[in-house]
C-alpha cells in the first residue's frame, strides 16, 4: 500500500456504487452506465450498469465500448509527455520545429510550445467548424488540424481558452515527432503496455462484431473529426488500467508507460492563473478537496457523458460514464456522492472584511473569451452554446457576487483574488497597467458544466463594454429591424398603392433608385438571416449540426448578400445627404428615409461585431 493510500473497503464500495447508479438511472434520461475505481494498486470495482442505448443489450465493464470525449486528451499529452521523457521533443520548443504536416504563424513573438497545448495556455480561439462530421467526410488527422486552423488570439501562457484544437494538434505533433500516424503510436506505447485491447482511436471499434457495429453506426449521430482530442472510445475495465498507472508511477504490472519521475512530472501543476487557484497539470486539471489534490478530466457528446478522476494522495480513481438521450447531471451526482464519501471536505463559510479593494472596477458584465474575441461566424454560435453573460456586482457587505448560469457569492482574500464562500473555488482578475482585463474561475462548478464545455474546467470571461451587452444589442436589432423593415415593405406598397389610385405622378428616378438601394439592402439583410435559419433546420438532412460543423455545398455564398447589402447602403447614405442637401421629397420622406438608412448601418454594424459581414468570417 502506498503511504497515505485510503484503503477502502470492497463489500461497502459495491454496495455504495450500486445504490447510487440505480438511482441516478432512475431518475435520469439514462440506459446505463459504467464505473471503475481503483484503490491502493489494484482494481476495487469495474461494473456496468443498466443496458446500452443502441441495441439494449447489457452494460459491461469489460466489453461495452464507451465514448469518452475529451479524456482522450489524457492519452494524447500522456503519449507527449513519453517523448518529452525521451527526448523527442521539449516542453518549451516551438511546436513550428517538430510539426512537419501543419505550421501555425507567428502572430506574436511568443511561440506555442507543447507546455501551453498541454496547458490550453496557446491562445488559439475555439472553432466548432469540422470538429464532428459524418462517418463518410471523417478526415485524416492531418487534414483535420489543417483545415480550418483557428486563429491566435492571444499571446500563449497567459490565460486558459479550452480547445479541442489543442489536443488534436498535439497528437500531430506525436506523429510528425516519431513518424507515425498518432493512432498507430498510441496503440503501440500506450494501450498494448497496458492491456487495453478495447481501447482505439478508430470511429468505430473494429473488434465489436457487425451486428453491434450496424446498430452503433446507426445511433451514431456523427463522429469526431479530431480523435486525440476527442474519438478515444474504451471500456471500463481499459480505463482502470489506465489510471492504475498513473497512480502507480507509469506502470501496472502488465507494464509501464511512463517513468516514475515522468509521471510526477505529468501530474505536476504546469500552469494556474494565480498561485493560491487551481490550474493545470499537464493535460489533467486541479481541483483540491480541502488539502487534498485531485487530477481530473471530462468528456460529453450526444449520448454519454463521462468523467475521470485521480486522487494520487490516497491512492483512488474514479472513472464514471453514462449512456442515454439526455445522462444530464448524473456523472455528476454520482462523482460528488463518491468524492463526499472518500475525500470529504470540512464545511466553511468565508465572510468578507469590508469591500473589496477596487471594487468599482470589479463590477460589470463578463463574457467568455471564447465568443468575445472568435474571428468566424461561429461568434454568434459560441454564444447561444455558452452561458449567459455573468454580472459582477459587490453588495452592501462587501461580498462579490456573480450571476450567470447560477448566482455564487465571493470574499476577497488577497487584492483581486476571491473565494467562494462555502468552498475552495478561486475567481482572479487579471489586470494591465491598472485596467481590469480578465477574470478566471477556477475550477468550474459543476452546475454550469452543461452551459459551458465539459469537464471541471477553468474558465476565462473578459469585461464588455456597454454596447456589447446582450440586452441592448438585442433591443437595438429589434428596433432597427423594424424601421429598416418599414422600408422595404412600405415603398414598395406605397408604389403599389399610388399606382391603383392614380393619385400621384410617377416617382422620379433618383427616388426610385434610392429607395431600391435601401429597399435592397434590408431585404439582402433578412434574406440572409432567413437563408440560416433554414440550413439550421434543415441540418440532419446534412449529417449533424451542419451550420456548426458541415455547413452544406455554397453555404459560404450567403455570406455575399451581407455584403451586398453594406454597398448598397453606402448608396443609400450618399442619397440621403443628396436629400437634405437638395431638398428631395417631403420632410416626411427624408426624415423616414434617414431612419431606414441609419437602421440599416445599426443592423450592419451588428453583422460586423458578430463576424456576419464578409467571406473572411468563414
């Protein structure tokens, strides 16, 4: 037994385990589940539960083929961290020096090393585009990093932005540094060491029999595009031995993977946004239960949701995974009930000592880096998936409060960092030359997990300005929306009507040309906003969400008519200072012309702020 291993007793942890799992299937959208721990070098329970979503047949720990998401990244900076040991690579090489299929430009001095892909310190903003596709467009890795490569947002190490794009492109690194497909890498140093015969990056097991693979191939919904990030599927027996080496120095005894001193320095924290938070260790995130330290990772995806857990002090791991339309909270429930049970944690309610230091500058509205600063179309998209915006305000007893997906109450500890009232969770802001730039919460809490990415994760929000704000952004497209739609339906009414009444001469030609120009410009506008949300519904006839991921053939074609429409109320603002320069029309006409002209720059200058005008935003 290792010293300070917690060792647990087998007959109670079954019967723990198997209450608890019966009673989230009951009260959850879930068909089954799988939970392995390890204790004390040794397997203490590995069971399924329940039966599987696509052929009803029994859950098990050893066979049925679970997805995991994003705990494929553990085996992806495990298989980085075996060729840091070996001396293939260095934690603070430019990643430029060893990639061969793929380069990544210099927008800053700084160069992105393996440490910050490791760490989701790079700075690359997160693209959705060509992350899951159907079985038929799954591309090779190679191409997967190359096309649609995410811009660099950001100077590396400074602050955390969660990409799946980081884990993809450090299982290229692993191929181009050996001179192997990853898959094949992986398979050979990580899964054959350890046992894992059903572990694989492969889209479908290739060792189920056919019938399975038919019925799982149908449930399916689509696959992931970038495997080391996200398409590692195993078992519940597979991952134990997983996290039996990890815990027992790199090896178990059907052999090793990594060195003892390789494996603390995997688990090591490699990065935190501030000294006294959580942070990352290489791959894995932080989390303390009081003094003690975990090691954790996360995956979701439609059907299953999973979670993974070590506790190297005591010796334990936990991995859980359910399968379902809708698993919901339960990974979650059941994780805290086992983490309540074996790594509890004393109860503490801070309580602030006045108001906190700047606490003007600490109060506004906060949104994820992750929308704030997306160079695509996707902006918008990252948006509706991510929470909404979270209000920081200090009350009356100088407690910090933040409300966004749920209301959490914070005391200052040291200037700019504060606690969560009743646990160890860390908020920090960042600051430049004395602004408030930043703000990281570390870790997650978990009722937001399913508004935000997976996992336990720490996450960044920026201050935004006034005319960012959702609430006004939203009030300023309705309205505009409606003056601007005034114009295009009541010009082209009011001719209509004018005409069967023959009551007014026909309308000149510079009335009629500024008035198809504005006339123009709103329709191209609504055409376009129409034109998406008919590919969004139409999306399963494309294989999955296809605005996000497979947009359908000349779907970047509708990005023109934007345009389009910017051009043509540059027309129409040169003829509303002809208008009033000149006269033109009736006081009425020019005033209501103005306005749908004025509309119209409002709706595009919000086009603009959400990457909607120009092909570029593709």
């Amino acid at each position: 037994m290792n010293p300070g291993s917690l060792p647990v007793d087998r007959d109670a942890l079954e019967t723990f385990v198997d209450e608890t799992i019966e009673s989230e299937l009951a009260s959850h959208d879930a068909t089954g589940a799988v939970v392995s721990i390890v204790n004390d070098g040794s397997v203490a329970l590995s069971a399924g539960y329940g039966e599987t979503p696509y052929d009803g047949t029994p859950v098990t720990a050893d066979a049925t083929p679970l997805q995991t998401g994003s705990i494929s990244k553990l085996i992806t900076f495990t298989a980085a961290m075996q060729l840091l040991e070996r001396d293939r690579i260095d934690s603070d090489e430019d990643v430029n020096d060893v990639l061969e299929s793929v380069s990544i430009p210099d927008t800053y001095d700084e160069p992105i090393t393996v440490s910050h892909l490791a760490t989701h310190t790079a700075g690359f903003e997160n693209r959705i585009r060509n992350e899951t596709v159907g079985l038929e467009h799954r591309q090779s890795l190679e191409n997967a990093v190359s096309s649609y490569q995410p811009s660099r947002i950001r100077p590396p190490g400074e602050l955390l932005v969660y990409t799946n794009y980081a884990g993809a492109l450090t299982g290229q690194l692993v191929a181009d540094a050996t001179g192997s497909q990853f898959d094949e890498y992986a398979a050979t140093n990580v899964f054959d060491p350890l046992g894992m015969d059903r572990t694989t990056f492969e889209a479908i097991p290739n060792h189920l029999e056919s019938d399975t693979r038919d019925d799982l191939m149908n449930y399916l919904p689509w696959y992931s595009n970038s495997p080391p990030a996200s398409g590692l599927w195993s078992t519940g027996d597979d991952m134990a031995q997983f996290m039996l080496a990890h815990l027992n120095g790199g090896a178990t005894d059907a052999g090793c993977i990594l060195s003892e001193a390789a494996t603390d320095e995997m688990h090591r924290q490699w990065f935190a946004p501030h000294e006294t938070a959580d942070g990352m260790a290489f791959g894995f995130f932080e989390r303390h239960r009081d003094d003690v330290r975990l090691l954790t990772h996360a995956g979701d995806g439609p059907g299953y949701r999973s979670s993974f857990i070590l506790v190297p002090e005591l010796d334990l791991g936990l991995f859980v995974s359910f399968l379902g339309t809708e698993p919901g909270s339960a990974v979650w429930s059941v994780q805290d009930a086992f983490l309540d049970r074996y790594v509890p944690t004393t109860e503490r309610e801070l309580t602030p000592d006045g108001r906190p230091e700047r606490a003007d500058d600490l109060e506004g509205t906060y949104r994820e880096l992750q929308v704030t600063e997306s160079t695509t179309y996707e902006k918008s998209l990252l948006a509706a998936y991510f929470v909404p915006d979270t209000e920081v305000r200090i009350e009356d007893d100088g407690m910090l409060v933040t409300e966004g997906a749920s209301t959490t109450r914070w005391v200052e500890v040291e200037p700019l960092v504060f606690r969560r009232i009743d646990d160890q969770r860390t908020l920090v802001f960042h600051e430049d030359d004395g602004e408030i730039t930043a703000l990281s919460i570390s870790p997650l809490p978990y009722e937001e997990i399913t508004a935000r990415a997976t996992g336990t994760l720490p996450y960044t929000l920026v201050p935004v300005s006034r005319h960012e704000d959702l609430a006004i952004q939203t009030g300023l497209a309705i309205g505009s929306s409606l003056i601007a739609f005034s114009g295009v339906l009541g010009w082209p009414l009011a001719a209509v009507v004018r005409r069967y009444r023959g009551s007014s001469p026909p309308e000149s030609t510079r009335t009629r040309r500024s008035r198809w120009s504005a006339g123009g410009a709103g329709a191209l506008l609504f055409g376009f906003v129409t034109a998406i949300m008919i590919v969004w519904m139409l999306a399963p006839r494309f294989g999955g969400p296809a605005v996000i991921n497979r947009p359908p053939p000349g779907f970047g074609l509708l990005f023109v008519m934007p345009t389009a429409a910017a051009a043509a109320t540059l027309v129409g603002a040169v003829y509303t200072v002809l208008a009033w320069y000149e006269g033109l029309w009736s006081l009425p006409a020019r005033v209501h012309y103005t306005l749908v002209v004025g509309a119209l720059a409002v709706l595009l200058w919000l086009f603009r702020y959400w990457n909607l005008l120009g092909m570029s935003a593709l």
